[in-house]
C-alpha cells in the first residue's frame, strides 16, 4: 500500500493533467492578448498556437490512459 507521501501513478497523471490544462488556459490568454496588438505579433501568435495544439495532444494522451477501457 501506499504511504502518505507516494503517489499512485493515476494520481501523477491527474496532477500532471491539470497542471498541463493550466498551461493551455495561460497560452489561450496569451494568443487573445496578442491578437489585441495586431498583426505584429503573428509570428509569436504562430508559435503558441503550436505549443497549444501540442499541450491539447498531450492532455489527450493523459486522458485516454486515465479512462479505462470498456470492452463491448
């Protein structure tokens, strides 16, 4: 059994999950200010739309495992 201190791998994974949706949330706000300044910044725009689409693949990835798997 666990002790207090560890964690199970489920519980790593649900804490790694909301710290990765946080990221996102943040990278969201990011491209809406940057939008706000013009067309200066669509580079920058460019690149976090890209780590954002990345972070949404990996948040996809935990999910998935965290979900058990229902044989029909």
């Amino acid at each position: 059994m666990n002790s207090p201190q560890e964690l199970s791998h489920e519980d790593v994974l649900r804490v790694k999950l909301e710290v990765l949706r946080q990221k996102h949330r943040d990278l969201d706000e990011a491209i809406m200010a940057l939008q706000e300044k013009g067309p200066s910044a669509a580079l920058t725009i460019q690149r976090l739309k890209k780590e954002k689409l990345r972070l949404k693949d990996h948040i996809s990835r935990i999910e998935d495992e965290l979900t058990p798997d229902i044989i029909a």
